[in-house]
C-alpha cells in the first residue's frame, strides 16, 4: 500500500512539474538579422525564455541596446559576427552607434 502512494506521490509530482512548466519548454532561438541599418526583422514575437540572436550582415559595427533604461545592452558586433540573449521581458531596443535604428521584442 505504502508503494502505491509514493509511486502516485512521484507521478504527481512529475505530471504537475511538466503541465506548470510546459509552456516554457523547449524554448526557441530567433534569428534578427542586422543589414542596411535596419534590424530584420524590426518587431519579434517570443516568449520568455527564448533566445534571440542579432547577427550583423551589414559593412559596418552595431549595437543592440535596451532604449528605456539600457537594462542591456551588447558589446559592439563587428561585420560578421552575432551577440545573443536570453528574453525576459517586452522591449524597445536601438543601435547606439545608429541611434535611427530601432527594433522591438514583445513577450507572449
């Protein structure tokens, strides 16, 4: 009898464990692509959790940065080269080097 309730104790706990968290798995990579001083694409859908990388494709160094109250920001990303982060909230972003270029991130 006791075998029966820790093994329904442990199914519980594993069940309650995947439905509470299964929005968040598995998370996903984005791709934003820099080029012709523009952010590609400029508005991106995500969900917390989600990776998003910012790969330079344009003949020029950027930069990506939080605009509200530079919460984050990358280092400069030379021609070629990709900066990443994780997403924890909507927000607002602009190159600093470029200050016209703009994107945004909007969390689901």
């Amino acid at each position: 009898m006791l075998n029966i309730w820790i093994l329904g104790l442990c199914l519980n706990l594993i069940t309650g464990y995947f439905f509470e968290h299964s929005e968040s798995f598995p998370p996903k990579v984005y791709t934003v692509e820099i080029k012709g001083m523009e952010f590609l694409p400029a508005q991106i859908k995500v969900k917390k959790g989600d990776t998003i990388v910012w790969i330079n494709k344009d003949i020029v160094v950027h930069t990506v940065t939080e605009e509200k109250r530079k919460a984050w920001t990358s280092s400069l990303i030379p021609i070629g080269k990709s900066w990443k982060m994780v997403v924890k909230e909507s927000s607002l972003y602009y190159c600093t080097l470029h200050p016209v270029m703009k994107g945004q991130i909007q969390v689901q």
